[in-house]
C-alpha cells in the first residue's frame, strides 16, 4: 500500500525536489524520508495483546 501511496505522490515530490545544480553532498529521496517515518511509526504503536 506504502509503494503504490508513493507512486502516486511522485510526481508533485518531484516538484518540490530540489535539483543538485550547485553540486553540493545530494539530498535523500522524499520517498524514502516517508517510508522511514511510516516504519518508525508503525514500530513505536504498543500491542494491546499482553
């Protein structure tokens, strides 16, 4: 569901990317950036199961 969430967004975080013109250290994916806060998310949710 994430991936196809993503793809779906891709093209308005493609405009909001900012290009490497000046040749600086290149930033990290918006794609990735959110995967990694939905993981972080989903593992700090305690089970209600104990």
């Amino acid at each position: 569901m994430v991936n196809l969430a993503l793809k779906n967004i891709e093209p308005l975080l493609c405009g909001m990317f900012a290009a490497d013109i000046k040749g600086g250290r290149p930033s990290i994916a918006p794609e990735k950036l959110l995967r990694a806060m939905l993981l972080q998310i989903f593992y700090s949710i305690r089970s209600e199961c104990s």
